[in-house]
C-alpha cells in the first residue's frame, strides 16, 4: 500500500487514500505504514463525526 | 589343561562329525570356521565373515526365528534398530519415498498455498510497479524501482501440480540502482514456529524444497530472517541449470541457537527467492550459519530475471519442513488451503470475482433504517477469525473503485465500524435516504 492521504476516523483508525479502513492495531501490516508515514512528518486529516 | 592333538574327529560309529549333546565351545579361532550343531557359542572371534546357519551361501542366513538382544546397526550409514528401546533411525526413505529425519508424518509443511492453488485476489494483475499481493494467496511480490511485471497463476507445473505462481518481466531493469529490488516472499507467524526451539540450544534446523522454472539459468540467492531478532539472516545459493524446465531445489537452514521467534500473531519468519536486485543486497556473501543483518547477503547470488524482457520467475510445490530431509510435497485439499489462507484475507465476492468486480454474487445488502441516518444495517461476521484486525475494503456492486458502497442508486463513500478480528459494520457517509436498500462487497487483509 502506497499512503497518498490519511483520514482519522472517530474511534481512532484511519480511511488512507480514501479507501481502505486500516484499524488501530499494531499488529495490522498497514497500520505500522500509516505509523512510518506519520512517523515522517505527515500529518492525519480531522476525523468526522461518529456516525448516527 | 591336557591338550588333545588329532588329525581328525568322529563319532563312535565313524560315520560322520562327533556328536555334541552337551554343545560345544571353540576359543581362540581367529579365522574361518564351520560349525553345524545346536547349543554353539564361539567366543574370542572378534568378526565372523560368511556365517551360514541353517545351510545357506549368503553372508548370514537364519531360517528360523532370530533374536539380537543389542543394537543392531546396518550398513555404514548408521541405520540402527534398537529392540530394547523401540527405535529405528537412520532411515531416510522407504518404498523410494523420503522420510523425514525428525517432526510429525503429517501437517509438516509450514507452508500455506505452497502449491500456489488458490488465488482469490485473481489469477492475473499486469503493470505491477510496486510491492503487493498480486495474485496467489500468502505469496507477496516485494518490489521497489525494479522493472514492471505481471502475475500470473499458471495451469503449469511439475508432476503432481496443477498450478503455479509466475512473475514475468514487460519492462526490464537491466542495471537496478543500489536500493532497488524484486523478490518472493513469504511471511510465518512467529507463534507457529514456537516448536522449532529458536534462541535455546534445542534450536531445531528446517530444510525448504521448491520447484522453480526461469528462462535464465545461473546461481540464484535464497534467503530467511527472523524479524523477532533484530532481522538475523540467512541466505544460501541454489542453481537454475536448465532454461525453461522445472528443477525441484532443496535447501537446509540450520538452527539457530541465538535466534528468536516471539509467542504471538506477528511477524515471525520471512522467505525469500531473489529475482533482481541491486548491490546494497548483492555485495556480500552467503553465511554458513545464521548471522545478524547484512543485507548484501540477501540476494549473494543474483541472477537477474528481470534484467530483459520476458524475463520470468516460476515457482510451486513450496514446502517448509523441520529436520534435513525433504520428503515429498505434503498435499493438502483446496478447502483446507483455502481456509487457511482465510485467515490473512477474505472477501465477499464467489472464489472466482476478484475484488472489484460489477456483480451482486455474494454482496451484502439490507434496508436502512427509517430515519435519515448513516446507519446501513449492514453486519458482516468473517468466515474465518482474522489473524489480526484487518484492513478494511469496500465496493459498491456496481463499481470497481474502492471505498465505495452502493445507497439506492448511488455510490457513495462508506466505512468499516468497530471492526475486529471476527467482523464489522458498515457505515455510509454522507448517509443518503433512509428507508432504502444498500449493498456492498468487502475485503478484509490481515496479511503478515
């Protein structure tokens, strides 16, 4: 997975591409991505709103 | 002792050799001698060549029952048959089939897919650039800046295999820079390796055996790490010798009484067949043993598949086995491949639609609430138990792009909630019409 954009979603994972749903679980592969990528010094887009 | 000192003995009657009813002992003979009698004990004989009980010519023939209350040991290659204990060892095949030196009869390949039977991401995925899973299950194609392939699962292979996995070369990389790379990996989780004893001197070696194809010939660089201790590697050479035939390898990695393999559902062991690369994996050298990290070890030997067009890397019959010996590839059925392979990815879409395809074959759908609300009503409950929270990917049924979910008519932008190893939810955003039928495929990638 090749991270363009980061989203942070209301319970703490990501939306990355405005795709994929990547949880926040250490042991998820995409996860330590998104980490190096923020790791880098991108930044997470604001997270929406939990859904009603 | 008086001494007796004839020409020759017989029986009273002189019609043939003197009975003995009561046995007989011979001491001191140090070369041939033939005995014929019951009860014989011969002692002071340290080798007894051309033996004949019961009238054969062969070295040593028993035409009754026969009892050696040691350990017998055959041959020179110390085949022992221990009566007193139950133990044979030694063997190394029987009926011309290998026989594993050490480990379980059944269930040995730690392999998943090795016969690279299923693939549900899809059997074909051109203009690769970049690393991913391209086709069969369990097997990622590692690639940076190092020519564009295309995978394939082939209906080719060596007797007794249906299928394969093929990489094959449309856009050469003839001088790759220092960094760039193209390799087949393969990732263990680190608690199913618990058994090979790693870091303890019960540290147990494994042997590997593969069948790979390419239209190159030359030495080409296997390789393994263990990612729980700080990336120790090991990397040995094997060699391609005839071009486009299938070659059966195997490969012995020794134990590693230093290594480390952590109790848990992460990253343990990666395997590695080298395709192309450049000199940061290339200058060093292939270590007897396993040694801390250098990756110019990695790929020693490159054989540089990859180097030209048409250049292609095949390979099936994967197996992964504890001991030296490799014995014959272990056959599993798909179901079973196929369930194990879950574990790391599932989709929603029939075995045969890659993710992405226009179809309702096995989407879920449900009617939204009665309020306008980003609530779909849409649970899913994996077929199989994740090895981790997976990453999440979702399809409307009428389009191939990602992220979507299909409201009414449209297709508008939808998300996994609270998702975790068994399942999730799915939530659509912005919410679009209550009361209505929405419908999506999924994906969900635990991969290592």
């Amino acid at each position: 997975m090749e991270i363009q954009t980061v989203k942070l979603r209301y319970d703490g994972s990501y939306r990355v591409n405005d795709k994929w749903g990547v949880p926040n679980d250490p042991m998820n592969k995409d996860y330590q991505l998104v980490q190096e990528w923020i790791a880098e010094g991108n930044t997470p887009e604001e997270a929406d709103p939990a859904p009603e | 002792m008086s001494k007796i000192q004839v020409n020759e003995i017989v029986n009273h009657f002189d019609t043939g050799a003197p009975d003995c009813p009561k046995g007989l002992t011979v001491t001191g003979v140090t070369t041939s001698v033939n005995i014929s009698a019951t009860n014989v004990s011969v002692i002071g004989v340290s080798t007894l060549g051309n033996v004949v009980v019961g009238g054969a010519t062969t070295d040593l023939v028993v035409t009754g029952d026969a009892r050696i209350t040691g350990i017998l040991t055959v041959g020179t290659a110390s085949v022992t048959l221990n009566g007193n204990d139950g133990i044979i060892s030694g063997i190394n095949t029987v009926n011309d089939v290998s026989f594993p030196s050490t480990g379980p009869l059944s269930n040995r390949n730690l392999i998943i897919n090795g016969a690279m039977n299923v693939a549900q991401r899809g059997t074909s995925n051109t203009g690769l650039t970049a690393g991913s899973y391209p086709t069969v299950d369990r097997f990622p194609w590692s690639l940076s800046s190092c020519g564009t392939w295309t995978s394939t699962q082939e209906s080719d292979g060596p007797t007794g295999f249906s299928k394969s996995f093929k990489m094959l070369c449309t856009t050469a990389d003839a001088s790759p820079a220092s960094t760039d790379y193209a390799v087949l990996q393969y990732v263990i989780e680190a608690q199913d390796l618990q058994h090979l004893n790693y870091g303890t001197s019960d540290a147990v070696p494994l042997t590997v055996s593969f069948w790979v194809k390419s239209n190159k010939t030359g030495n080409a660089s296997f390789a393994c790490l263990q990612y729980d201790a700080s990336l120790r590697t090991f990397s040995k050479q094997y060699t391609i010798n005839a071009a486009n035939t299938w070659e059966y390898k195997t490969i012995t990695i020794p134990a590693d009484a230093s290594g480390q393999f952590d109790d848990d559902n992460g990253q343990g062991l990666l395997l590695e067949w080298w395709s192309n690369s450049g000199t940061n994996y290339t200058s060093g050298s292939h270590p007897t043993t396993w040694t801390e990290l250098v990756h110019g070890n990695r790929n020693a030997s490159n054989i540089g598949i990859g180097q030209a067009v048409n250049d292609y890397f095949q390979i099936t019959g994967i197996q992964l086995e504890v001991g030296t010996q490799a014995t014959p590839f272990e056959h599993r059925s798909f179901g079973d491949e196929l369930k194990r392979c879950e574990r790391y990815f599932e989709k929603s879409y029939t075995y045969a639609s890659p993710p992405g395809t226009t179809t309702s074959n096995g989407v879920l759908a449900g009617r939204k609430a009665a309020i306008t609300s980003s609530l779909t009503n849409l649970n899913v409950r994996f077929g199989t138990r994740k090895r981790a929270t997976p990453t999440i990917g979702l399809y409307s049924p009428d389009s191939s792009t990602e992220g979507l979910i299909k409201v009414d008519s449209s297709d508008i932008t939808g998300n996994d909630q609270d998702t975790n190893e068994m399942g999730f939810w799915i939530s659509s955003n912005p919410g679009g019409a209550a009361n209505v039928i929405c419908s999506a495929h999924y994906t969900a990638d635990a991969e290592l």
